[in-house]
C-alpha cells in the first residue's frame, strides 16, 4: 500500500510516514485507496483485540510482515496494560445507548489505545533502519501523558514534551512528571498551551534542525494513531452483534457518537465506515467551541483563533482548528488533490471555505451528523447517567452523550465513545455530583510520587539549547 497526499504526490509506505504525517507540500498523508474489509467480518468474529488490530492494521501496514505485526499488537494490547481483561468492554448504560471502553489503558484516555501501538511500531522501524527519534511535543495534558507512558524506556526514541506551567489538572501532572525515565524529557513553559504549541512549531519548520536532530511527532495527524483507532470500531460492532442472532448480523447497522477536537478519532470512524463496517451515523459533538458543529451544519468552515477559542471544563476538546478535517474534504471532493489543495488555499487567504454546495452529502453519503455541548449540557448529563445507571461519565464523554441523545434511533445501537475516565477531571465531577471522584489506592500512589520536570522560559533559544544538548544522535 502506498500513501499519498491531500494535495498531490506519493509519499511512500506505511513505516515512512509513522514518524510525519504531514506531506512536503502541506497536505497529510491518506492511504492511495480504502482497503475494504469484504466478507472478513464474520471470520474475525472469535479474535482477540490484538488479534483484530493485526488484521486490521495489516490492510494499511502491507509491507511489514504478518509476523512481526501480529508481534507488535500483542505488545501493545497486552491484557496486563489494561484495566479490562477484554481491552476495550462494552456496557449497556440506557436510552438506547452503550458505552464503548477506551479509556483502560495506563493514562485513563482513549489516546492510549492508538499510542500503546505507534510506540511498538516506532521502536520497530527504528530498529530495522537503524536510526533514532526525537520526539517533540506540546501538550496541554492528555496526548503528552499517553505518548510519554507509550514511549517510556524504549530503544531510539526519547520524548521532549512542552507543557504550559502550572496549567494542568494534579492528575494530568502527576501522569507526566512522576516518570523518571532516562528518554522522558518534562519540559514546564512559562506560558499557556499556545507559547509551548508556538515553540514546537517554530523548531519544526527549521528543517535543518529538524533533520540534524531526528526531530518528528506524534501528534492527532499520525497516520499510524488513525489507523489503530479503526480497530476499536470495528471491535465495538462485533462485540453489539453478538447479541444479534446470526441470520441479521450481516450489514446489521449501529451510530458511534465522538467527542471531538482534532477530528482524529471521528475520522478513523468515517475510515472504518467506508470500509465497509455498516456504519449508520457518526454523531460528531463538539464543545462550546463548535467550529466543525458549524462546518458539519452549514458547510462553511471558519476556524477561530486560539485567542477565540474558550477554556472548557472538557479541555481536551478545546480546539478551533481541526488538523485532520482535510482528510475528509479530500474524500467529500472526490479524492481530489487539487480541489482540496483550492480549499486550503482559500482558508489561508480569506480564513474560511465554503462548501455548502456539498453540505447535504455530509450526512447522506458520509453518515455524518453533529452538535455543540455546554458546560451546563455536561453537568446536566453526567448527573443523569449518575441517576439513572450509576455510571460516571467524563466531560468530554458527557459531551458525547449529550449530543447522541438528539440521534438515537429505535433498533439502532448508539455506541457512545468513552474518551477518558471521570478520575482526570475531578473538579468537574464534584461540580456536577457534589462530590468527587474518589481516588482509588493506585491514583493516590500517583499523585503523592516524587515528580520530575524542567523549568523553561518561553524561548526558542533556550529550548534549541536544552535538544542539542540531550538529544538521541
Ligand atoms: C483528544 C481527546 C478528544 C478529542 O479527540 P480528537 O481525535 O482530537 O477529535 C476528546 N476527548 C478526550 C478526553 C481527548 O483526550
């Protein structure tokens, strides 16, 4: 399988375009053709999760061989790195909807499931080119936890992480700077999430640089993470039509809702559905900061600033610019590299495109619908499913939930995602429950460990330094 990008080109095979999923030209990298999944589906019924993801994954990774890929999954879904012996379970919580379990991985957030894998599979490529990385990053919590406890202790590869000083939760801290880890490289800015976004930026479009230090990234484009994060949709839909008696399981539909900021995990939803996995709608809910509410609504995409964008209480999904929607506008435009190349063009001349003329496939062709959730949305629905079933959701799965509500059909299975675990964003739960989550002995054990962690001014300067200085070589 070959990779190519939104704007035009050949880029090359899945091992080169893990570490950048960006292309020279600007646009991401897509697979040349969606592989389909056929008549595999019944046959896949009795995997494992590591099974699956190996058959899954394999459609897009051809050139590694079978064994060394099924090697990898095993590795990286390990029944042991999670809380659920099933890695991802599935839980009935009312009004037509289930809860899909992501968030049992090491860092208690869906990013895991995809990052576990691109740590295994970078450690790998690495060692068959015999080459290094130097991973960089920002982050303003949940990314730089589950690529640090992804890429921990691993040949070839050390993490230099930007975090915004004293910005995040005790948690999101205590997840980062208690690793003491000899590739782990903590780095606290003095600033917000943007001055350390900034940074990583300015340092990534310096191609000397980059390239003398073996810099790339992990980030929401990584083709790798996308591809990983199709498996657990189609683990969802088999795990719901077990219960569905044999004879109606074949193109037997079900509706995913995302909670969504960069459009990563929606995508590899889409990707799963035009696979064949019979999809029937993803609900995409976005916070106050609805900017692809709006696109998904109107057609119009008008992306906000990061003075604009709103500090949530579901921060994960406070973003104003979604890094992965050219995926979709290329496949809406029919795989088009110069129209979607136009559009990119048009955004940064005018800061905003209009599609409107193709709104109505949204839905029709692509299955996508979407909505915008409040602060009050969230408290409002995390005190319901409280009520109701006991269950505890998360912000951002509140989110989820919320706007799933105004899509559930009858006989059709609204399969809510569960971004994160309720313990991260404590604050909220006692806002909305009276009480907070209470920490369980191994998230005390957490938060009392010595941390770890530099203290940097917000300049370039300094951080060029501090990489030249400790990078791998
Ligand atoms: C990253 C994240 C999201 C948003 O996912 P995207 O792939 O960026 O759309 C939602 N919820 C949580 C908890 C996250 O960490």
């Amino acid at each position: 399988m070959q990779y190519i990008s939104t704007r035009g080109g050949t880029i090359g095979h899945y091992s080169d375009i893990l570490v950048e999923g960006l292309a020279p030209n600007g646009g991401l990298a897509v697979p040349e053709r969606m592989p389909q999944i056929g008549g595999d589906l019944e046959r896949w019924r009795s995997l494992s999760y590591s099974e699956l993801a190996t058959e899954v994954i394999g459609l897009f990774a051809t050139e590694i061989p079978r064994d060394d890929l099924a090697r990898l999954c095993r590795a990286a879904y390990d029944p042991a790195k999670y809380a659920s012996d099933r890695a991802v379970p599935l839980t009935d919580i009312g009004d037509g909807m289930t809860l899909v379990g992501l968030s049992e991985g090491p860092t208690l957030a869906f990013k895991d499931m995809a990052m576990q894998f691109l740590g295994e599979a970078l450690e790998y490529v690495l060692a068959t080119l015999g080459d290094v990385l130097n991973v960089l990053g920002a982050t303003s919590g949940d990314t730089g936890s589950a690529a640090e406890h992804a890429l921990r202790g691993r040949d070839r590869i050390s993490v230099f992480m930007l975090s915004p000083q004293g910005r995040m939760s005790p948690f999101q801290r205590a997840q980062m700077y208690s690793l003491h880890d000899d590739n782990i490289h903590n780095i606290a800015v003095e600033g917000v999430f943007d001055d350390c976004q900034h940074l990583v930026k300015s340092l990534a479009e310096d191609l000397a640089f980059k390239r003398e230090h073996h810099i790339g990234a992990v980030n929401s484009i990584n083709f790798g993470r996308i591809s990983a994060q199709i498996v657990y949709y189609v683990w969802a839909w088999l795990r719901v039509t077990d219960d569905v008696p044999a004879e109606k399981r074949d193109g037997f539909e079900v509706s995913f809702a995302v909670p969504s900021g960069n459009f990563g995990n929606i995508l590899s939803g889409l990707y799963a559905r035009l696979m064949g996995l019979p999809v029937r709608k993803l609900v995409l809910a976005t916070n106050e900061n609805n900017v692809l509410d709006e696109f998904f609504r109107t057609g119009r995409y008008r992306p906000r600033s990061a003075a604009d964008t709103l500090a949530t209480s579901s921060p994960s999904m406070d973003v104003s610019r979604a890094s992965n929607l050219e995926r979709f506008v290329f496949d809406l435009l029919g795989r088009d590299p110069e129209r979607t190349a136009a559009a990119w063009a048009a955004l940064a001349a005018e800061g905003e495109f209009d599609l409107s003329s193709e709104q109505e496939r949204f839905a029709d062709e692509f299955g996508i619908v979407s909505g915008t959730s409040s602060h009050q949305d969230r408290l409002d629905t995390i005190r319901a499913f409280a009520k109701s079933n006991g269950v505890v959701l998360d912000p951002h799965t509140a989110d989820g939930a919320k706007v799933a509500r105004d899509h559930v059909e009858p006989g059709v299975p609204m399969l809510v995602l569960e971004t994160a675990k309720p313990e991260k964003f404590s604050d909220t739960i006692s806002e909305a429950l009276g009480s907070p989550v209470e920490p369980d002995a191994e998230t005390q054990a957490l938060l009392d460990a010595p941390q770890r962690v530099t203290k940097l001014p917000n300049d370039e300067r300094r951080l060029r330094d501090l990489i030249e200085e400790l990078a791998l070589r």
